[in-house]
C-alpha cells in the first residue's frame, strides 16, 4: 500500500470513535481498551424519551467479568448493557428501539413517554422507557435476573448486586423517579447513577417554547438542543470519578427575535457516582 492509500484509509478509520482502535491495531500500536474520558457533549440518550443510540459491540470473547458464556451475547439495550441475553434477544432488542417512536401516545398522562394501548415501559434498565410487548418487559426482569449466571468468568461468584443512587438537590421538589429540584423559573432537574448500567441519567422540564438547555456538569457547560418540554439525558458513567458529581440545569428560547432568553440555573443537584448504595432518606 502506497503513502497516498494508506492516509485515505486512516482518515477514514478515525471517523468514529469505535475505530480508533482499529485506526491503533493498522499502524502496529495496541489501542486502549476504553476511553479514559468520553465526551459528555455527546450522550448516550438525549431525547423526550430514552431511545439508545444505535452500537455494535463485540458480543462475546475475552471482555474480562462481562464476556458471555456460549449462546449468549450482550443485550445493548444502550451501549453499556452488557446483560448476556440470546441472540434472538438481542435483535428483538435493537428492533424495539427503532420501533419506539411508534408506540408512544404523547398526549397520554406520562407526556412524551406515555405508550399506546396494549404497550408497557420496557425496563430492561434504570430509565428505560421504550414501550414494549408485556411479555417482553417480562423477559428483560428475567434477564436481568439471571445476569450473573450467564457470564463466563468468576463463576461460582455472584455479581454484585445492581442498585442505583439519586441525586439530593434544595428548594422545591417534584415528585417522580427520581425526584426533581427546582427554584424559581428554573426547570426541575433530578439525577441517577446505575451501577449496573454505568449509566448517568439526568431529567428535567422545559418550557414550551425552550429547545436549547445549558447543564452544568461539575461547573463546566455543557449545551444540548432538542424540542421543547420534558427531557432526558443519559450519560456514559465512565467519564466521571468516584464520589459526588454536581449538576444544574437552564433553558433557553433561542427565537425570541434573535436573542437569548434563558431561565434561572436549577439549585444543584448532587449524585453519588460509582460509590456503594447512598441512601436519600
């Protein structure tokens, strides 16, 4: 391959961060196992609802404590559930999520993630609300159930148990799961870290004519646009450390004759991440 070829090829590799790694083992280097910090301007969800981005992943093999044994691979419900499901299982899976817009009721008493008739929240994960066949939220509890009992290594060991931990914020609070902290004309955000799903979820309001939200993530922002009103975020829990992360939550009207005009910043709401369960009581 000439010099010419081989930069086109590289080019064309390094487009996508699954790649790198690939771009890595061409060049004779040996590419990192996982990003050391992800990009939190790109989450794993950003909707009304929470329908995971589309991933492949290598499914079975040497992947230390999640390698599946044989005739199961990884669920991917999002991109880090690793659940060892079957394989039918898993396209059912990803067919669920492309199906997802269809069978949503909008205008039903949970907005945005209300499902149609004879529809029911999956719940393979904590904020999984793509709506489902009951049969199949059935078969994710039972997947989820026997997780441990399907993976190749540490047999004889269980797993650790799954748990999750809720953000803790001030001022007024909105009932819900989790719960939500407002002040002011500010949206109301709340937090949860999945242990098993090394996922960061947050969720707020937004106001009818809001599409722009600025999150502070440990001070830092960070801007998500999408429509209007209640949203999701999920984030990939790798790219925070261990202990407290601290969020706050603004929107903003963008078309208001060419300016900005933003509400307050949410009080701060504080998450416990990749520590042991924290009770919120």
């Amino acid at each position: 391959m000439n010099a010419t070829a081989r930069t086109t090829v590289l080019r064309r590799f390094a487009r996508s961060a699954v790649a790198a790694g690939a771009v890595a083992a061409f060049v004779g280097l040996a590419a990192p196992a996982h990003a050391s910090t992800p990009d939190l301007d790109t989450p794993v969800a950003h909707a009304a609802y929470a329908v995971p981005a589309t991933f492949t992943a290598p499914a079975t093999g040497a992947f230390g404590p999640d390698t599946c044994k044989d005739g199961y691979v990884w669920r991917e419900a999002i991109p880090s559930d690793h659940v060892c499901v079957t394989p039918d299982t898993r396209t059912r899976t990803a067919q669920e999520n492309a199906l997802a817009a269809s069978r949503r009721n909008p205008g039903g008493a949970y907005g945005p993630n209300t499902c149609a008739n004879g529809y029911v929240w999956r719940e393979a994960y904590s904020g999984d609300v793509v709506c489902v066949t009951p049969d199949r939220r059935t078969l994710a509890h039972s997947d989820n159930a026997q997780a441990a009992s399907r993976r190749a290594t540490g047999s004889g060991s269980p797993a650790p148990a799954c748990f999750s931990n809720d953000g803790v914020g001030s001022g007024n609070v909105l009932k819900g799961s989790p719960l939500r902290y407002g002040k002011g004309n500010s949206p109301y955000l709340g937090a949860r870290w999945d242990s098993c799903a090394h996922t960061v979820t947050l969720v707020f309001d937004g106001f009818i004519h809001h599409e722009e939200f600025h999150v502070l993530i440990n001070g830092k922002q960070h801007d998500y646009k999408g429509a209007a009103g209640d949203r999701q975020i999920v984030l990939p829990d790798s790219g925070f450390g261990a202990g407290d992360a601290v969020f706050a939550v603004q929107s903003c009207d963008k078309s208001t004759f060419g300016s900005d005009s933003c509400t307050e910043y949410s009080p701060n709401v504080k998450l416990p991440i990749k520590v042991g369960r924290v009770s919120q009581g």
